[in-house]
C-alpha cells in the first residue's frame, strides 16, 4: 500500500490539530491501561397475536444475566480493544439457573466516526413471567428456565459526528481523550448485525404451547438487518474533569428474519421494517492521565412478524478505572497520522 504524505510531514512540521484545542484534548501519544467491571442482560420479550389474551398468560419475558465480569481495555490511539478476564459466580443461580455470557468488542475510529464491533453470546434463560402461567409457581420456586436456549449476535455499528470539531464521543466511551467544555453534537448511525437465537425444541414453555398454535415448536430464529437513523449525543462538562454525557438514536431497521420449526423441519423466511433504538449514559472523573468512568448501554430492537412479537433489549452497566501511560512513539507512526487514510478518522 502506497502513502500520501502532506507537505508539513514531509518539512518536518508537525500538523496543526483538526478540533478546537479549547474543547477536548486527544492522548495519542499514550497507551492506556484501564480495568473494568461490568453487569449486562440481555432480555427478550415474546408475544402471540393470534389468541385474545388480556390476562397476558401468553407473554414470555426471557432474561439471562451475565455475571458480573472484570475485564481490561487496551486503548493506543485510535485503536480500542477491550475483553473479559474473570467470571464471578452468581448468587442466584438456584432460581435463574446457571446463565452464561461471553463477548469481545473492538472500536476503531476518531473524533469525526467511530465504528464498533461487537460479538455477544448469551446461554440458559429464565422467564420472569412464569407466575402468570404456572399457578403453582412460589417466589421461593425456581423461575421456568429453558438452558438449552442461546444467543449469538455479531454487530458493527458505524456513528458519525457532525460537531466533530468540539464534541468528543471518546472522552465519554472511550478512554484517549478527554472534554475540557461542555459541547453537543448531532450524530448519524447505521447498524449491520447477524442475532442467532436457538433451543433445542422450542422457545415457547410447555405450559403455554398452545396459545401459540404452528408456532409453538419453533427452536431457532436468525435475523440479518440494517439500520440507518440518528439522534443527538451531549457531554456536560464541570471544571474542565467533571463530567456526565447522554446519547439516543433511532432509526428504521430491515430485517431479513428465518424461524425454523422443530416438528416440521420448515423454515420460514420474510422481510420486515421495524424500529431500532440505542441510548447510552457516562459520568466520571476524567483527568490528564487517571480517569473513572461509568457507563450505561440500553440497546433495543423489535422484530414484528406473522410468527410472533419479539423485543430484545441488552443492558450493560460498567465502571472503568484507567492511567495513561507516557510512551515512545513507534518511528512509523507520524508517517502513519500524515496519510491520507488516517485523516479520515
């Protein structure tokens, strides 16, 4: 691959900065090692249509909670990774069952985008709605679980800035940069993802079953869609380290979803538009090296087909505590920040 570099690389002047300096501040110079702990959930709501049901008998509210996980970020310029080192066990397991949670995340990007990818995956539900059909059912009781029930989504999903000269997203979600005054941005955002959901016989409890009618086997469910909206993102800022952000987008979403039966074999395929929603919240301490961040991600989508109605909605709470570390730069990189390529971050 050939590189364009710009006259004040080649003269050995280094660029001026492409945001206004008042505004925030990028740490591209640094590697930055930070600690995390997280609680997510990822929760699916399904509903029948085709029998009157104003007891709500029929309506399943499945949940698997991620045990509480420590994880480290590895942030050096632009590039993010972050991932889970420790489990720790649950406490509730007797009446959740043994829920089980995994994922990686990778973030690319600068002041103007950022693209996300994310793989999440979720085994063994429990349904918090098992009082309503299960008239035996006590709150010392086990919730009904279904274990062989999983999740697997891929995701990427791409957010572009227009206050890309005062506004910083990275100073709030991510950990080399950081808001000295309090800015606001419009942002647009597409979503690419791939959601698998699968059980062994089916995802409707038995004692149900026959609410949902040729619907009731079907055991796996795989949606490809794409998602194209916006929103508004802010950050506050107080005394330059102080601060809280808020962000929420919402767009259209196509769908191409497939249910396949477990008696029967059929798979059935449809398109679909509906509706997608991400918000998200962060409030810390953010200094020129140390920081503390805590973040909040809801992320919702609605998938409405002649099958069933089905909402999923991952939530995910996490607290980060980070240094940035002073280190020499590798000779390549000024050669790397003066592409063209790189410029476009």
């Amino acid at each position: 691959m050939s590189f364009l570099f710009s006259q004040e690389e080649q003269s050995g002047i280094k660029p001026a900065p492409s945001y206004d300096t008042n505004y925030y501040r990028t740490y591209e110079d640094r590697l930055v090692i930070a600690l995390y702990q997280a609680s997510q959930n990822y929760n699916m709501e399904i509903k029948q249509t085709s029998i009157a049901d104003k007891a709500g008998i029929s309506h399943i509210n499945y949940f698997s909670d991620a045990a509480t996980v420590n994880g480290i970020v590895i942030d050096y310029d632009k590039l993010c990774l972050s991932f889970a080192y420790k489990t720790l066990p649950q406490l509730d397991s007797y009446k959740k069952g043994n829920n089980k949670a995994g994922g990686i995340g990778l973030s690319l990007g600068g002041d103007k985008w950022q693209l996300e990818a994310n793989i999440k995956t979720y085994k063994w539900f429990y349904d918090l709605s098992t009082a309503l059909y299960d008239t035996s059912y006590r709150d010392s009781m086990p919730y009904y679980q279904n274990p062989s029930m999983n999740v697997n989504n891929l995701k990427f999903k791409f957010m572009y800035f227009t206050n890309n000269k005062k506004f910083s997203y990275q100073s709030a979600y991510a950990c080399n940069e950081r808001q000295l005054k309090s800015a606001f941005s419009p942002v647009f955002v597409a979503n690419l993802y791939v959601n698998t959901t699968k059980a062994d016989s089916s995802f409707i409890p038995y004692f149900i079953r026959s609410f949902y009618g040729y619907n009731a086997d079907v055991n796996a469910m795989r949606t490809i869609a794409y998602t194209a909206g916006g929103g508004v993102t802010g950050t506050l800022v107080v005394y330059k380290r102080f601060f809280i952000n808020g962000m929420f987008t919402l767009g259209l979403e196509s769908q191409y979803n497939q249910y396949h039966h477990n008696s029967t074999g059929v798979t059935n395929k449809a398109n679909y538009i509906n509706w997608a929603a991400d918000l998200r919240m962060a409030a810390g301490f953010n200094n020129r090296n140390f920081f503390m961040i805590v973040n909040l991600i809801n992320d919702l989508s609605q998938y409405q087909s002649n099958v069933f109605n089905l909402n999923t909605n991952f939530k995910s709470f996490s607290f980060t505590i980070g240094y940035r570390f002073k280190v020499r730069e590798p000779r390549f990189m000024p050669k790397v920040r003066a592409t063209k390529l790189y410029q476009l971050f």
